[in-house]
C-alpha cells in the first residue's frame, strides 16, 4: 500500500501574529512553523499502517524553501521519503491541483490530509483533491480501519457519528480523534538523524493558475478592559450587559 499524507506549514499557535504595515500580506517575521495539527493526526495514523500493514509513506507539501524543517519532522516521525512542491501556497485550488498532479503520477492508494489547515481554516483542498482525482471522499474523520482494498472510516455528524466503507483509492481528511492524542509521535534522536537522509524531492509547479486572491487582513480587535461588578449590584450588571455588551 502506498500512502500520501499531505502537510502544511503553519506557525505554532503560540505564535504573534502581525501583517505587514499596508495589511496586505501575513508578516512571517520571527515566526515558528510547525506542521499542521490536523495533519499531524493523519501522518501518525500513516505510520502506524506504516507498521501494520508495511504501508510506504510519502509526506508531499506545497511551499517554498522555508517549509523544509517542517518536512524533515515528517520525515523524523516515520515517513519514507517526502516531495516539495516549490510554489507559494496562495489558494486551495492551486495546492490542490500541485498535490493532485503528485498524487496521480505516483500511484497512490489512499490519501490523508487534516481537514483543513489551522492558519486560514479553509477546509477545500481536501474536498478538491478528491474532485481532480475523482476518487471517493470522506472528511472530519475520527476513526480509520484499513481491510485490503477497502477503508472503513468513521466520521463525525451532527448529533453522532457515521460508518463509511470506501473503495481505494480515496481520500480521507482526518481531524482529531483518528488518532488519540497521546499516540501523536514526538521524534527521538534516531528518527531525527534518519530524516536527514532520506528522500526529498523538489518539483516545481505544473500550474501557476490561482483563483483567490487575499485583498487585505485585518487583526482581531483588543479585549476591551474588564468592569468589576459588586456581586450585590444586580442593577448595575443588567444595565451594562444592556447599554454596553448589548447582549441583553
């Protein structure tokens, strides 16, 4: 079996974030990237069909020079070999075309990516992945059970949870719970020094064409300071939540 987990490049969630002075662009001074969260739950679950079944794992991302220490840590906690795309990820149908293109020409029989990425939170790449490939789609998936040419996947609905079995190829987007947490891979020094050796490769992009287009951004308003209300002032507590939360 092989399998292609897609990954991006986001910063870590402790991570300040600014634009730049005409606020028409993410200012990635000072920075710390980290792979996506999601995506780190389906490259665990990779690697551990990986160990189960003798799967071949290939990590593929779409980004500039700059996202390869995120790759070599793909690569330190289990995966075979890795691909770059050397294109700046400006919309998800431009990554999707990139990862589509790599995932045909390399014969793979499943797909797994988060499903969606926790800087812009779009949530489309998987779904168009699974489009230009015309493969069977399955996403917010908590729970994946591989039987020879046929995925069982669990994925949450409103008010419960839903049983899919699909045919391979497909494309699967996980979230958390299609692994628990705690079985989440931090790499030890051996898988550290492996991935300096093993396999990435770069391609440059088969399309430049790109459908959106960021017009400005926009930081979230600061908290405004916070009133104390004596506890016995319920007056006060109503008039404010009324004039100036206006929540009531």
């Amino acid at each position: 079996m092989k399998i292609l987990v897609c990954i991006s490049s986001v910063p870590d969630t402790t991570s300040k974030i600014n634009f730049t002075a005409d606020k028409s662009a993410f200012d990635k001074t000072g920075i710390q990237w980290v792979i996506n969260p999601l995506d780190e739950f389906a490259l665990t679950k990779a690697v551990k069909l990986q160990e189960s079944q003798g799967a071949t794992v290939t990590v593929v991302n779409v980004g500039e020079t700059a996202a390869e220490p995120v790759i070599r840590k793909a690569l330190a906690i289990g995966a075979n070999d890795a691909v770059r795309v050397n294109a700046d990820p400006k919309d998800s149908f431009s990554v999707a075309k990139e990862i589509a293109h790599i995932a045909q020409n390399g014969g793979y029989d499943l797909i797994l990516c988060g499903k969606e990425s926790i800087d812009y939170n779009g949530g489309a790449v998987p779904g168009m992945v699974a489009q230009l490939l015309n493969q069977p789609f399955v996403n917010a998936c908590v729970g994946l059970e591989v039987n020879g040419s046929e995925v069982q996947a669990v994925r949450e609905i409103e008010g419960g949870k839903e049983t899919i079995s699909v045919k391979l190829p497909a494309v699967i987007a996980g979230q958390k719970g299609m692994v628990d947490e705690k079985d989440l891979i931090i790499p030890n020094m051996r898988g550290i020094m492996s991935a300096r050796t093993k396999p990435l490769q770069v391609q440059e992009p088969v399309a430049t064409e790109v459908r959106v287009e960021g017009v400005s951004y926009d930081s979230v308003p600061a908290r405004a300071a916070v009133k104390m209300v004596s506890a016995d002032n319920i007056d006060e507590l109503v008039r404010l939540l009324h004039e100036e939360a206006k929540v009531i």
